[in-house]
C-alpha cells in the first residue's frame, strides 16, 4: 500500500513536471517573434545582418524609434487608429447585444431564417464585397473619412452569434421575475443579461479592438491619403521612406503598433479568462 501511493505521487510529480514543460515550450514558441522583434528594434543596421542572430545588441539604440516615428505624421496614425478602432467598437456594442438578445430569448416569425443570414455573412470574405462597399462610400463621399472607414463594421455576424449563445445560457427564471418586477426589457438587457455575460462581451471586445487596429486592408482601399490613415499604413510607409534594408527601424515601428494591443490584452486578460471558464462551467 505505501509503496503504491509513492508510485502514485511519483507519477503526479512526473505528469506536473511534464504538463510546465510543455506549457513553457508554448509559452517560448509564441513569445519568440515578440523577443526578436524587440532585440532587432534596438540594434544597429549591421547588427541586424548578422547570421546566427544576436540576440542582445551590443549597443542599445533608442534612436530607431524615433527615426520610425519620424517616417511620417505618426501621431495622426495613432489617433486615427484610435478613433476607428474604438468607433467600430461602440456601434458594434450598440447593434449586437440587442440583436443577440431577440435571437435568444424571442421567436417571431422568420427569426431562424434572419440568424441564418447573419451566420452566412461569416462567409463572406471582405475581398469579394469591398467594391460595392467602396462605390457606396464614393457615392455618399464618405472615402477619407473616419466615419467612412466605421460603418461597413457597425455590426459583427461573429459578436451576435457568440453573445446569443451566451444570452441563451441565462436562466428564464430571472426574466420572468424582472418581468413581474415590471422591469423594462432594456432594464433587463443593461441590468442583468449585459452584467451576467460581462467575459464574453470583454473577450469579444479584444478581438474586435485587434482585428481593426491591424486591419491594413480597408484603410488602404477605403483612403488615398493621410487624413483617415491608420498606424499600419504607417508601418507600411516606413520600409518606402527608410528601404527594405532597414530591418532595426521596421521592427521599431511595429512595437509601436503591438504596445496597445498588448497593454488592452494584459488589462482585459482576467475577464477572458472568466469567459472561458464561464463557458465552460455551463
């Protein structure tokens, strides 16, 4: 008996012990281009020509990102960027939490065949809509626009369906008495459908916020100059201005366009958590 029980925790020792070693080589896998990145934004040009790589740089050089900063009106990219990204953000908020609503707590005619549509939008690349997309636009002289770079996103087929999923695990119960209590259905929507779904709502907010922060497509289709332009035109712009040689101040550049990705992520990163484990419970 006692030497089974040592067995038994000699074998739990080895599966921990396996399971760190394992979640270490992921965490070294994904964590690898981030480190590269960084080490070859603060080195010299003829550092970043060296083969094998140098990890750490022999001279720190903070200059490149000033240099990149300097490519062109970088503040207005990051405002741009700012303000698109975070105006998609709102309207998708404001048009997906009552659509998933309706599809999740009421049945009216043809609902099914509307959440079929709205599933089918999945589909859809944005490669094969952007021309009547962009034609409209002209038309409504919204190119170059901020406001003409939001709306074809004012709504996500992906944040309704997951949030319809999420609405749908809520109990009936709670509805009904709110209802008895009188309450109106956008009290029920705000007070308690909205807070009880608050990891999901979060975790689909990131996806949003680094989908459109990188988005290089629509603004390169969408604008033909800086005014609306966003930070990875800008990134773009740095290898035109400096040449495809200079690998130490691209890769600064592109730390600036990471950094907010990475500081909404470690800010939001408990609420992703919670949704997955929220998910996962029910």
């Amino acid at each position: 008996m006692g030497r089974r029980l040592v067995w038994r925790r000699a074998w739990k020792a080895a599966l921990q012990v396996v399971n760190a070693a394992g979640l270490l080589t992921l965490v070294t896998i994904f964590a690898m281009p981030f480190v590269w990145m960084l080490s070859t934004s603060l080195k010299t040009l003829p550092e970043t020509m060296i083969f094998p790589p140098q990890w750490i740089p022999g001279n720190f050089v903070w200059q490149n990102y000033a240099d990149a900063w300097n490519t062109g009106p970088f503040l207005n990219y990051f405002v741009n960027s700012v303000v698109i990204a975070v105006g998609i953000l709102v309207l998708q908020m404001l048009t997906i939490i009552p659509a998933s609503y309706a599809f999740a707590r009421y049945t009216f005619k043809g609902s099914g065949f509307l959440f079929g549509i709205v599933m089918v939008t999945l589909m859809i690349p944005a490669q094969l809509i952007f021309l009547p997309v962009y034609l409209e636009l002209s038309t409504l002289k919204l190119l170059n626009t901020h406001l003409g770079l939001i709306l074809p996103f004012a709504s996500s087929a992906f944040g309704i369906f997951l949030l319809r999923q999420a609405f749908m695990q809520i109990p009936e119960e709670l509805l009904e008495a709110a209802r008895l209590d009188q309450a109106a259905e956008w009290k029920i929507i705000l007070q308690i459908m909205v807070p009880m779904v608050k990891p999901v709502l979060v975790t689909f907010a990131l996806f949003s916020f680094i989908a459109h922060w990188n988005d290089y497509f629509w603004p390169l289709v969408m604008t033909t100059n800086e005014t609306a332009r966003t930070l990875p035109l800008g990134i773009a712009k740095i290898r035109e201005v400096e040449g495809v040689a200079t690998w130490n101040v691209l890769m600064a550049g592109n730390l600036i366009l990471v950094a907010p990705i990475l500081v909404v992520f470690f800010l939001s990163q408990r609420q992703i958590i919670k949704a997955f484990v929220y998910n996962g419970v029910k």
